[in-house]
C-alpha cells in the first residue's frame, strides 16, 4: 500500500470541504469529543466530501462508526488499539493505522498487523501533552528498517522547512496538524505542502 506523502489531520468535516477541493489526497478526520449521533453526522459528511474529490479518508479512533458508516480506513492510538476489536475491524475489510511512540508500542502495534505505522512526535508540537521527547529523524530511520515494507507516517511538529528531512530518512507519508490549522490561511498552506510532496508521489 502506498500513502500520499501528505497526510492532512482535522477536527470537522468542514475542514474537509474547505481543503479537499485543493488537491488533499490523504486526510483523517480527528474528533475527540462530541456525541454520537454528532460523530455519524461529521462522519457521513466527511466520507461523501472525500468521495466527491477523490481523498482517502481515515476516521480516528471511532472505529464502530466507522464500520457502521461504511468507510474503510481507521486509525488507532495505542490505548484505543488495546480494546478496540481489531478482528472486527479486519471483518469489515477496514484497513488500519497504528500510532507508536517508543519500542514497546511498536511491537504491539507489528503483531496488530497495521496497513501502517505513525511515529511521534518527530518535532515539538503544540497539539497536546507528549511524555516522550521528540523521536528526531534518526529514529524515523530506525522506525522504516523494523517495519519495512509497511509505510511510515511521521507527525508532530512538521512543517513545509521539515520536509524534506522527514521524508529522506525515511518517512513515506508526513502528517500535518496545526501548522494547517492554526495558519492564518490554511488553504494557502495546504496547496504549499501539496507542491512540496509532489514529487514524492
């Protein structure tokens, strides 16, 4: 399986339909708190946007909804994963996502057998409280040579000046947080990370 090498994350399917038209090929849509029926709805809105613009979307931690709603990729964190039903989850023809942080998760996360693995935070970041120091670039090679050919998402503090780096020490897909929204104009951010990924595609 390949990623698109930029992997847009999001807090509403309004988002979405700001940003996909621009030429997003990866998003995932990252809710943390709201209802349930609230949830189906950003859900349903969201997987019809991304069908309309020809995006992967992969709905964080919802996993049920996710089934539920017809979509086919999810992303777990590590607590979601150990009481998440990842038989389920296969059942449905989902593919998966797994976060790590350190070596004990990522060999939980390689005996889950994930369509992929997220490695964090490379950088600082401002998206919430980390336990673990920045992960820097030697570990995302670190990262690549263990889980080869299962491509390798890296996330935490990227931005446009980081690229670069990320994706030559081995990185196949960069996420991308806050520093699209929290930009000032996040539509101009995002067609400057879709040109920087292009010839990585």
């Amino acid at each position: 399986m390949k990623l698109d090498p930029f992997y847009l994350i999001v807090d509403s399917a309004a988002r979405i339909e700001r940003l996909a038209p621009l030429g997003v090929r990866l998003v995932q849509l990252r809710i943390k708190t709201m209802d349930e029926a609230g949830l189906r709805a950003e859900i349903r809105r969201a997987k019809a946007l991304c069908a309309r613009h020809q995006c992967q979307l992969i709905v964080n931690d919802h996993w049920r909804l996710a089934i539920e709603e017809g979509c086919d990729f999810i992303h777990l964190g590590q607590e979601d994963m150990r009481v998440a039903d990842l038989s389920r989850i296969r059942d449905a023809g989902l593919r998966l996502g797994l976060s790590t942080h350190d070596h004990l998760e990522l060999e939980a996360a390689l005996a889950a057998r994930p369509d992929y693995i997220a490695l964090g935070p490379v950088y600082p970041t401002i998206l919430k409280q980390m336990k673990w120091a920045p992960q820097g670039l030697e570990r995302i090679g670190e990262w690549k040579r263990r889980i080869a050919p299962t491509p390798l998402v890296a996330i935490g503090g990227l931005n446009p000046g980081r690229l670069e780096g990320v994706l030559a020490a081995g990185a196949d897909s960069a996420a991308v947080v806050t520093d699209i929204t929290l930009n000032a104009d996040p539509e101009a951010r995002t067609r400057e990370w879709i040109e920087k990924t292009d010839r990585w595609r």
